[in-house]
C-alpha cells in the first residue's frame, strides 16, 4: 500500500524557477521514488493563466508519484496542513537593480504567508524561502508567525554553497564530492562569505592542496559573491534551474540528514558567532533526524571576522530598513 502523499506548497509557480522546480518535486528528487506527492501551486491572479500551462505540462509528464494538483492565488489554500513550502515567488531582480531594490516590494508578501502559514501549514511543516532577499524575507516571515518554530524556516544559501563546491573541486582537481566542511556564511548578497577554512577533499586540508591564498581571496570569494550578477548579465534573467536543485539540495538535506557532513543553510541566528539573535543569516549546519545544529565552537581569525562582520552588517541594514 502507498503511504499518504506529501504536501508540498510551491510560490510563484507560474514563474522560472518553478518551470524547473516543480518537475523535479514530482519525479521523487526530495521524497524518492516511493513517496506520493501533492503539490499546491501558489501564484498571483493574473498568473493563473501560466499556472494552468505549467499544469498541464506536469500532466502530460504522467509522474506515476504526483497525485494531486492544485491551483490557487490564497495562501491560505496553499499552505493548509503543508509539510514542506518552497517560497520562490517574489519579484526578481533584473540588470541594472541591487537587492535593496527588491526589499520593500518582497516584505510585503512574506508578511501574508508568514501569517497564512502561522495559522495553517502543519506544526512540522518545513519552509524555504527562495525569494529574494531570502534572508530578510525569511526574518519577516518569522516575525509574522509567531505560533510557528523558527527553526522550521531557512533561507536558501545553498546555491552559493554548490557554486563554491565546484570551482574548489575544479581548482583542486578533485570531486565536488570528496569536499566537505566548506562554509557559506551570511547573507545571500555580494557579502556574502565563502569560507574554505576547514574544508577537506579526502581529509586533506583544501587550503594545503590549493595552496593559493591570493586565488581565494581575490578569485573564489568575489566570484560565488557575485555569481548571481554574472548569471543575470549573460542570460538576462536571474538563475533558475541551478537555483531550483539547490533549492532541493537544501530541503533534503535538511530532512534526511548529511550523514555526519557539513553543509550550509541560512537559519534563524541563536546569537553563535556574534551573530545577532533572530537574523537568518548563513552558517555551518548538520542534519540529522529532520534537524539541523549549528556547528559551533568555530576558531574565527581576523579575515574571517571582517568578512562576518561586513555580511552581518548588510543583514542588520536590511533589517532595520524595514522596521
Ligand atoms: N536564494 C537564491 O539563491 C535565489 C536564486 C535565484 C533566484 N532567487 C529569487 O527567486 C525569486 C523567483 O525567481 P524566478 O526567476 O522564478 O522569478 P519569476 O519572475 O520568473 O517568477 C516569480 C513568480 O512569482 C510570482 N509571484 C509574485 N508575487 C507573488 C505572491 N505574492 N505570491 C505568489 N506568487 C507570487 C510571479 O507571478 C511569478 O510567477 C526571485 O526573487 C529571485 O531573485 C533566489
Ligand atoms: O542575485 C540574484 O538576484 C539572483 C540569484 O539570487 C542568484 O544568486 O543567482
């Protein structure tokens, strides 16, 4: 007997990620190949028309796990007795516009969902927010479900984590694989920080293999900073299916486990690191049992510091910007 299909809450299905996303949701990449799935696709009114497209198209696929579809512009609807929700829509930003740009037009939507999703989403439900700025967002969202565990929200830092994951294993001649204990800390912004401090391939230092300091410095770092620039300049659209199998990197992970590994998740800060209480900001997790710890107790040396500091401090911006 088949088990009783997940629900899974998708926003703005009508939109690029979402083309990727939501055909990977129904072939199994999060739940496998043995767990039915309902997807609840969330959009705006006039994006119905799209949605309804998008719909169709995910029928005619005929994924033997996608049980049920459906379509709706409330929240409410969307998020009721959810176990997951990828928050994916929102405005992106296109060339020429910076993320602070986005902040007042997005708040206010992660305000709605946030209270929709302290009234209905199930008490274990997991949310990830995608949408831009996901850390903030992901703060206003917590704010506005106050019945709600903040440790069930994240904000997605794990394309940046998978960015850094690549050209490390490129530089190193190695497998993105064999890395591990590499961290991106803070906002998903240019501030952020990709930190090859304690990160191994096959156990050995990546700093000792690459021995290159002036390349991670003046290379690696400013290069997963501004990544997502670079991908709007040359498509002129912001990153989708890179940024839709992060989005199912960090959901699973986050719900069965890193087998004793290190990722990075953007999770609501308890105060470690000298991260201010309450910011969702980027940080060096493990996951276990549904779960994830921070792992704490991090010697920091001056270089990282700075760079803490200068994304903590975009992060409080953000915040008090709003307030
Ligand atoms: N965190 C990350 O690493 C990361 C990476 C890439 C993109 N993004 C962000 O993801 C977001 C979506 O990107 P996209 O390329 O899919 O954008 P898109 O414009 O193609 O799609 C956005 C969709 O969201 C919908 N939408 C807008 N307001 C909504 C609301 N209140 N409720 C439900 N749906 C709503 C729109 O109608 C549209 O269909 C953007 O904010 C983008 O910047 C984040
Ligand atoms: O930077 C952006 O606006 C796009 C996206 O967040 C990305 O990292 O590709």
């Amino acid at each position: 007997m088949q088990s009783t299909p997940k629900k899974i809450a998708v926003t703005g299905a009508a939109g690029q990620i979402c083309y990727s996303l939501l055909f990977r949701l129904a072939n199994g990449d999060l739940y496998g190949k043995s767990q039915p799935i309902e997807l609840r696709l969330l959009d705006l009114p006039q994006a119905q028309d799209a949605v309804r497209g998008v719909v169709m198209e995910l029928e005619d696929c005929a994924f033997p796990l996608l049980h049920n579809i459906v379509m709706t512009d409330d929240p409410r609807q969307a998020f009721e007795g959810v176990d997951a929700a990828f928050l994916v829509g929102s405005r992106p930003r296109s060339k020429g516009m910076e993320r602070r740009d986005l902040l007042a037009a997005n708040a206010e939507i992660f305000k709605v969902q946030g209270r929709a999703i302290n009234e209905v989403a199930g008490r274990r439900a997991k949310i990830l927010v995608v949408g831009n700025p996901a850390n903030t967002n992901a703060s206003i969202l917590i704010a506005n479900a106050p019945d709600f565990n903040p440790r069930q929200v994240s904000s997605m830092i794990r394309l940046d984590h998978n960015r850094a994951l690549t050209q490390l294993a490129r530089k190193a001649a190695c497998g993105v694989g064999d890395i591990d204990k590499l961290v991106v800390w803070g906002n998903h912004s240019p501030t952020m920080f990709a930190d090859w401090t304690y990160a191994t391939a096959a156990g050995r230092p990546l700093s000792e293999t690459i021995a290159d300091d002036h390349w991670y410095k003046e290379v690696l770092i400013p290069e997963i900073a501004r990544r997502g620039t670079a991908i709007i300049e040359a498509r002129g659209a912001s990153s989708a299916a890179s940024a839709a199998n992060a989005a199912i990197d960090q959901m699973r992970d986050w719900m069965h486990g890193t087998d004793g590994r290190w990722t990075s998740m953007a999770v609501i800060s308890q105060g470690q690191y000298g991260i201010p209480e309450g910011l969702v900001c980027g940080v060096p997790v493990m996951c276990e049992d549904g779960d994830y710890s921070v792992v704490e107790g991090l010697d920091l040396d001056g270089f990282q510091k700075s760079k803490l500091d200068k994304t903590i401090e975009e992060l409080v911006g953000e915040r008090d910007a709003l307030s």
